[in-house]
C-alpha cells in the first residue's frame, strides 16, 4: 500500500514511469484498480473511490495507491478522525464528539485511545518534524507550545500541512496532507 496525496499527479508518475517501486525502487506500471470502496466524510457525506493498483516489472510486486483522504482499514475519512482528535485535544469529552461527529461511541473511544497514548503522540509530532525539517526548518522553532501531548502534535502536523500546501500541493486539502505525513496511521498504533 502507498500512500497518496495527489492521486492526479499519481497517475501522471504511473504513467511517465517516475513513481518507484517501495520494494526495489524500479518504475512502477499501472495495474487495474482495487476493489472501489467508501468512507464516511463529516455528517452523512460519503467519498467513494476505487484507489489504482500498481505493478513493479522488476520484483513482480503489487501495491495499491491508496489516497491519503482515506486511512487503511478505516471507514471514515482523515477528516472526521483528525476532527475528533483535535476535539480530544481541547479537553471534549469522547461521547460528545461521537454527538458531533454523529460516529458510534466505541469508534470515537478508540480514536481518542490511540490520541491518549504518549508513545503514538510523540510518533505522529515526530513524524510532522521530519516533513518540517525538509521543508520549512524555520516553522518549528516557531511552534508554540500546547497543554497537552497531543495539542502539540496535532499543532505540528497543522504546520507542516501549511508549508506542504503552500510550497508544494496548493490544491489538496490539509487533512489529506496529514494523512500522507503520518503514512494513513493518525490512530493506528504501531506495532
Ligand atoms: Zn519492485
């Protein structure tokens, strides 16, 4: 699985043969599409999409270029799951985000379990750092600092979805940014 911001410039690599292979680093040939799927954005909204498949000529690897609107494995957008954590950050409580975000409890519980874990937290900061530290040093020694763990990692992922925007993918949306930044794993814990 890939991650992708832009799935049209995605295509365009494909297509040109410049989107190396994860494995080997060969150029990458288009290969169908996955099975199409959706996710729930904000509200009742769906997005659906059928995300493209990838083949490696050199190690016979296949890989699907998921976009990064989307996590894997999860039915909601990045949108709606980051929306929560940024709730949990400022001190909501998780049943009523799971009101606001009109999502079941036990889904909103976890979100907010894997935004709780200092470990994960410091992961996803680190991760926001990494894209900083390539792309706008600057920002980070401008970071304020946050009451909470997670308030400072959601602060940082912020900025460096601006300076992404900004410098790099004007037209794609800050959400889906952050979701290429921290791989599709805003809740997913490693391990
Ligand atoms: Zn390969």
């Amino acid at each position: 699985m890939i991650g992708i911001a832009d799935t049209g410039q995605a295509e365009t690599d494909l297509t040109l043969g410049t989107l190396p292979c994860p494995s080997c680093a060969a150029p990458l040939q288009p290969w169908g599409h996955a099975r199409a799927r959706s996710v729930r954005d904000h509200g009742t909204t769906t997005v659906s999409l059928r995300p493209r498949r990838a083949r490696c000529r050199t190690c016979g690897g296949t890989h699907v270029l998921l976009p990064a609107v989307v996590a894997p494995r999860r039915a909601d957008t990045t949108a709606v799951i980051g929306s929560a954590l940024q709730a949990s950050a400022s001190g909501t409580g998780y049943r009523r985000i799971a009101a606001q975000l009109q999502r079941p409890l036990s889904t909103v519980r976890r979100w907010i379990r894997a935004g709780r874990d200092p470990a994960h937290v410091e992961w996803l900061r680190a991760q926001a750092l990494n894209w900083l530290a390539q792309v706008d040093r600057d920002v980070i020694a401008d970071l304020a600092p946050q009451p909470t763990q997670l308030g400072e990692a959601l602060d940082a992922l912020a900025a460096a979805a601006i300076s992404l925007r900004t410098r790099v993918a004007p037209h794609i949306p800050p959400w889906t940014l952050i979701g290429q930044i921290t791989h599709g794993r805003l809740v997913t814990r490693p391990g």
